[in-house]
C-alpha cells in the first residue's frame, strides 16, 4: 500500500499474475516489469520497497542488473 505507483487495480494485477505476496517478493525487476500495467520503472520502485535498501542501496536489484548484464 506504501509504494507509489502501485494501487488497487496494479495489486489485483501483481497477484493475479504471480498468485501470492510470497511469489511477488521473490520475484525480480525483470519479472515484475512483466506483470500488465507495471513497466520497469514501478518495478524497480516496487522491488526496492519490498527488499529494502542497505545504506541507500538496494543489493538484489544490483545483483538482477548484473545479471542481465552478464
């Protein structure tokens, strides 16, 4: 409810797409950008708010871009 960009329609979409909060919060910004209606940047928004930032930086989106880059 406290990520900007995500309200009611976009959780009915997050949930109806990976079934549970479990499911969106393993998930990565590549996945969530997915989802209909999200797009990257809500994704990265979402992702960080759900894994949270270790000295203003969040490790899981560092390592997805990684990833991606590799």
């Amino acid at each position: 409810d406290a990520v900007p960009g995500v309200g009611e329609a976009r959780r009915r979409a997050l949930l109806r797409h990976f079934g549970s909060l479990a499911r969106v919060r393993e998930a990565s910004i590549e996945e969530l950008a997915e989802c209909d209606g999200l797009g990257p940047s809500v994704a990265e928004r979402l992702h960080a708010h759900l894994h949270g930032l270790v000295d203003g930086v969040d490790p899981v989106r560092d390592a997805s871009i990684e990833d991606a880059q590799a």
